[in-house]
C-alpha cells in the first residue's frame, strides 16, 4: 500500500477532528483527532502537529469542528493534511459511541491486554482510602476559567453525599473535547506541557473507578457515564469499562441524579455523580478526613473554597485564607550555570521526570529545611533542589 493508503487504513473515516483558530484573514485547525477524539500520530508514532488553512474566519475560536480531508503529498516524509469541506460542529454523542464500539470490540489478546493494564493501574492509583478525593480536587483545580484579561477566577468546589452517591460539581471551565479524550484513556498527554496543572500521568482520575461501578458526567454539553454493570453483564467477557464511555442522557439517569443535577446553581460547569460499589457512607470518613484540615486548599492553587454536603447539611465548610496562610505563586529563585549543567545531566540520563517538571531546576540556600509540595507530601532534606513528588496524601 501506499503511505496515503497506510494514512486512511488508520484513520479508517471520511471526516477528522480539529480546533479552530482565526489567524489573519484566513483560520486553521490543529490538534488532529479522529472519530474517537484521539490524537491522530506520524510516522513516528507521535501526534501530528500540522495545520490545515482553511479560508474562513467565521468558526468559534478553539471550538473544536468534524470535516472531511484528504492527503496531498507525494512521499511519508512530504504530505500534509487538507480539508474539502463539510465542516459542521463535533456530534458529542457519535463520538462518544464511536469510542464505546472500539473499546467493545476487543477481543483475545487485545481484550485481555487492556484488562491486565487496568488491573496495574488500578494497583497504581490505590493509595490511601481517600485518594480519589485529592483527585476530584485535582481535577477541579487544573482547569480553572478565565476572565476578560485573561485572569484565572478562583473554583468554587462541592461535595454533596446522598444516599446512594457522592457528587463532585465545580465552577471551572466546562469540559471539552480534548479533556473527555484524557479521562478516556491514560498518558494522553494533555497536561504534559502545562506547568500549572498537578495531573501529568492521565492515570489519577481512574482512582474515581476503585470503588465506585458507575460514574456519570455532565458537562459543556457533554453527558456520559462509565457503568461497569452495563459493561460487564452476566455472561459476557470482562472488559476494562473505565475506558468505555457511555453516552447517557438526563432522560436515562435515575431520580436521585436528577434532582441533585436540577438543584445545582447555574454557575457550576462540572457534574460528576460517583455510585459506590457497596455503600455510599462509605465516603464519609474519607471527606472528613481530607476537609477537617483546612491547610488542604493551600496546595491547590485555583480553588479558593469547597463546602461538603451530606443529607443536606453543610458537614465542612472550608475556605483559603489568604491572611492566615503566605501564599506564593510567582516564587522565581536564580541558578547558577554550574548546578543548571549538573541538574540537565541527571535528568538526561533517566526517563522518568515529567518533561513540564524538568523546568523547575532551583538553588536554596539553607543548611536544613521542610518543602510543601502537591499536595501534603513533605520532604526534609539536608542539601536539596525543590523536586516534585506523585500526587499523594499523608505528610512525613
């Protein structure tokens, strides 16, 4: 076959994915994806970077559109996407059910694989019992919105424990194409490159998934569920359902999760609803646990306050008190050239530090001394450079 042949058997669609973006008198799309809002690669295996003009200016800015393609080039070294029209917005439902009808057509050895790397992941992510709150906070912390100056506007988080739930709901930015691909799948990359996320391996979101067998989501116009019940029925094959998204609409929740949905003011853009696997109480001592210390928002940078609802009471109430606490986030400490040469090698001769996390490379000045980090994780040292740890929670 030929590469454009090679290029089609992949993608295997007459439509791709793109965002849109306005430069001069003409816009482009990047961030290729296909059908199922995956990254669509190279050659090399890595995602592609191209651009595709298009003569129109009149698409939302970082909206992302379906339109159909074709490939002009004459070599795997010398191509480059092209769009022929028929550009309409995203069908959310159809890709969601295009990815589902991937995920569930698995079979033998491919079946089993994803099974097995679930099983690693799941031992991965269970840490302590209340992990998956931190990652709920994370989450919300991650993607705050923006004002008109481009100004991050703190989150406003809450916690509602109902009989058979726990809700998560938020006031950051509403999820979008490139965030739903991230929650279905692991080591997406999407926060790889962003230094002021605290998630980079795409794995922490599945610890939402150890206890709980059905997570619904609602948000930027997105409704889905991950329900291992309807996954995993008597009688079938076990599949890794956490990476199976359901589209589900308000009309298919049950009452519970409609009235705490209908009860949420209209400035939350986030809606999770998490079903545990035995008891929703279960969840109880795990909020208590992470809310009765209030130090918990100063290492979450954009959530400014959380309240915590159980059976309609507000149990916590907890705020970032900026007079109670020194707040740095623009902290810049100079390095010297030699310890820079030093730090650079170590890092290049290992693959495992985040490549966002390579550029936080800093001198301090002490004989002895406590460092805080994301989150509640502290360190002593004796002679040390600020190095950041994986996402856990208790202090030693």
């Amino acid at each position: 076959m030929s590469f454009i042949d090679n290029i089609k058997e992949e993608i295997q669609s007459t439509y791709i994915i793109g965002t849109f973006h306005r430069e001069g008198s003409r816009g482009y799309f990047d961030d290729l994806r296909g059908t199922a809002g995956e990254r669509i690669e190279d050659f090399d295996g890595k995602p592609i970077e191209a651009k595709i003009y298009i003569p129109r200016t009149d698409l939302t800015e970082n909206e992302f559109y379906e339109f159909d393609w074709s490939i002009e080039g004459d070599s795997e070294a010398n191509y480059s996407f092209v769009c022929t029209g028929n550009i309409r917005e995203v069908d959310k439902s159809q890709m969601l059910q295009v990815r589902l009808d991937e995920k569930k057509g698995q079979r033998g050895t491919i079946r089993k694989d994803a099974n097995q790397n679930q099983e690693m992941i799941n031992r991965e992510v269970t840490g302590a019992p209340h992990t998956y709150i931190y990652e709920l906070l994370q989450n919300s912390n991650d993607y705050p919105r923006k004002d008109i100056n481009n100004n991050k506007i703190p989150v406003e988080v809450k916690f509602i424990l109902t009989e058979n739930y726990l809700f998560l709901v938020h006031s950051g930015a509403p999820f979008n194409l490139k965030n739903i691909a991230a929650i279905c799948t692991v080591n997406e990359g999407e926060k790889r490159d962003n230094t002021e996320t605290i998630g980079y391996k795409g794995m922490g979101f599945k610890s939402v998934f150890v206890n709980n067998d059905y997570v619904f989501l609602s948000s930027g116009g997105w409704n889905l569920r991950f329900d291992e019940k309807e996954i995993n029925k008597p009688g079938g094959y076990k599949r890794n359902w956490q990476y199976m998204p359901i589209p589900t609409s308000m009309d298919e929740v049950d009452d519970e999760i409609k009235s705490v949905f209908n009860s949420i003011p209209s400035g939350m853009n986030v809606f999770f609803a998490l079903r545990h696997i035995r008891d929703a109480r279960e969840n109880e001592p795990n909020l208590e646990k992470v809310f009765s210390d209030d130090q918990i928002l100063v290492f979450i940078p954009h959530v400014d306050h959380v309240d915590v609802v159980i059976d309609g009471d507000t149990a916590f109430s907890v705020s970032k008190d900026r007079e109670k606490w020194i707040i740095k986030d623009d902290l810049h400490i100079p390095v010297g050239d030699d310890y820079k040469e030093i730090l650079e090698k170590s890092i290049k001769e290992g693959n495992k530090i985040p490549e966002k996390f390579q550029k936080f490379l800093s001198r301090l000045q002490c004989d002895e001394m406590a460092i805080r980090l994301f989150l509640l994780r502290t360190l002593r040292y004796i002679i040390i450079f600020p190095q950041n740890r994986d996402f856990m929670s208790p202090s030693c």
